[in-house]
C-alpha cells in the first residue's frame, strides 16, 4: 500500500512539474520605429508606382491629350473661351460623375442636381479641389486621380472601395 502511495505522490509530482514548466517561446525581433516607416514608405512608393502605370496606360488608350498635375492627376479641360476665376476659398456649382476606370459610375449628381464645392474647405477628394481651380464657368474636364488624391485607403465607406483610381467627369455651371 506504501508503494501505491509513493507511486501515486510520484505521477502526481512529476504532472505537476510539466504542467507548471514554461515553454520558450522563439524570439521575435522588435523592429524599430523607423524600420517600420521605411517599409510604410516602401509600400506606399511600390503602390504609387503600380498606379501609375495603371493610369498612365489608361489614359494614353482614352485621353492621349491629358496633362498630368506635380500630384499625379491627370486632366484634359475642355473649355468654354471664359477665364478661370477659380481660386483656394471660391465656392463652385458643378455637375459631376465618379467612375472607375472600368467605367462603372459610383455617383452622379445629375439625379439630384448640381452641387456646390467650397475649394479647400469641403470634405471632397483633395484631387477634385485641385482639378476645379484649371477650370472657368462652362468648361467641363475629365480628371483622373491616383487613389491617395481621391479617397484613398478607406474608400468613401460607400459605393467607393478601397484605393480606387478614380474618373472624374466635370462641368463648372458658375463660381460665386
């Protein structure tokens, strides 16, 4: 019966020692602040990259005439003979559409109608402030933007997803 204890004691003892051992977990490297911003900036300079070129062959097949903006936008203005009055602070009437490049429209404001912007206040795609400003009353433009100039990463949370090059088709009506 002694034996039947000290057996017991033992098992016991010894599951008691493995369960309570602590594994080693492998090392991970921290990386630092600043390994972690040059592989962001990596990132963002290969994705630019990779943009680029999906525009750059978009617009030579549908828009060889487009100049392209320090910013990346590409624009072909078609205009009216009026002067551009638009500048930072102006408020502009505009119709406008949003479509990918595959053509498919995310919005339009010719079924509610024309739509006032304040240039550099409104929550619009920075790019389409940008765009407004070459254009004068009863001009209209095809402006194409990289995503981080139209709604970037996250989208419009909408119809628009996720880092899409946007089509912008605009007519300037008035500038107050």
């Amino acid at each position: 019966m002694n034996w039947k204890k000290l057996s017991l004691f033992l098992i016991l003892s010894g599951f008691s020692f493995y369960s309570c051992r602590q594994e080693e977990k492998p090392v991970v490297k921290q990386q630092t602040e600043q390994e972690l911003k040059d592989k962001l900036l990596e990132f963002n300079k290969n994705k630019a990259n990779a943009e680029d070129k999906i525009i750059a062959d978009f617009i030579e097949e549908n828009y060889p005439e487009a100049t392209t903006s320090n910013t990346g936008i590409r624009y072909v203005i078609y205009q009216s003979g009026n002067e551009s009055i638009v500048s930072e602070n102006s408020i502009v009437l505009v119709h406008y559409s949003i479509e990918s490049l595959g053509g498919i429209e995310y919005y339009s404001t010719k079924t509610k109608g024309p739509e006032k912007i304040w240039i550099g206040h409104e929550d619009v795609p920075s790019g389409l402030h940008e765009g407004l400003v070459f254009m004068a009353p009863g001009d209209s433009a095809v402006f194409v933007m990289p995503s981080n100039r139209a709604y970037g990463l996250t989208g419009d949370q909408g119809s628009i997803p996720q880092n899409a090059i946007l089509v912008y088709h605009v007519e300037m009506i008035d500038v107050e």
